[in-house]
C-alpha cells in the first residue's frame, strides 16, 4: 500500500496528502527527519541504505530518518524513524535547528535531531545493509572522498554540524 504523505506549501504549511509515490514522482514539498546517532565516546553511527530504496539508493548516510505520513507529528515521526531504521527507542532526542532541502529529485522541511545511544544497533534489512561507528573526523574524511557516495539532503543538513565536531 502506497502510504499518505503530508505535502506542503513554501511557508512548511500542510496543504493535501498524496501518496509516497506521487510526491516521488512529481518531487512535491513534504517533511522529513533526520537523526544524527552518536554514542557516549562521539563516534557517528554511518550506514548504507539498500539498493531497493526509492530515493538515493545504496547511499551511505549518518542520519536515520524519513518521511513524515499524512496527520503524523514531525517528532513522532522522528521516534518511528528511527525505531524502524536502526532500532533505537527510548533515546534522549535533542533538537538541532530545522532547515530546507531541495533537489531534482526531493523538496523537504527537516526536523533535525541527535541523540546518544550505546546500545544495539538493530538495521530494518528493508532500509539497511550495512553501518559502522566512525569518529567525526573519519566520517568527515569520508564525507571529502569521492569513492564514498553520501546522501546530498543529510551532507548540506547535518555535514556542518559534523564538521563543528572536530
């Protein structure tokens, strides 16, 4: 089933609900959240979405997020997100300061959140197939070479405030 996603004007107002697929296909405004995941020694959760994502597929990331459905609040989007993708519940969030993503293939308004997390990293295998702990300046040095191919909306979202971290 085609799952209904809040779609939204330039000013982040929700104007209609379209299935995921329609606002793929036609790249409508939306939201969307994004948790970057560290542990008590710092190190950033990195992993690699599957080959069967629709959107930027085989990618590696350093923040579990996604989609917000039709009527869903932002921050419980944020929790399911990242139940789902990783297996994390019960982390402590902290708000990082939203911000606006738009490319050929997506236009969103970010919720952004960290948290820290030193237990089990649990990938949903529909969405995952590989993560790693990295420091901030391993990931950043990955970030900078071009054999890695990172998400865009999570490097020009959080790749700043990765950097800060060094």
């Amino acid at each position: 089933m085609d799952e209904m996603v809040a779609v939204l004007d330039d000013d982040n107002l929700v104007i209609g609900a379209r299935p995921r697929s329609e606002m793929r296909r036609d790249n409508l405004r939306h939201s969307a959240t994004g948790v970057l995941v560290r542990n008590a020694a710092g190190d950033i959760y990195v992993h690699r979405r599957t080959p069967t994502k629709d959107l930027y597929p085989s990618r590696y990331d350093f923040s579990a997020g996604g989609v917000v459905a039709a009527g869903e609040d932002p921050y419980d989007a944020v929790v399911r997100e990242l139940a789902e993708e990783l297996g994390i519940t019960d982390a402590e969030l902290t708000r990082l300061p939203e911000d606006d993503f738009a490319d050929d293939h997506t236009r969103y308004h970010a919720y952004l959140y960290t948290c820290v997390w030193d237990g089990p990293v649990k990938h949903q295998p529909e969405e995952v197939e590989w993560g790693a702990w990295m420091s901030p300046a391993e990931l950043i040095a990955k970030l900078d070479d071009p054999t890695w191919s990172f998400m865009p909306d999570t490097t020009a979202l959080l790749g700043p405030y990765v950097r800060s971290l060094v």
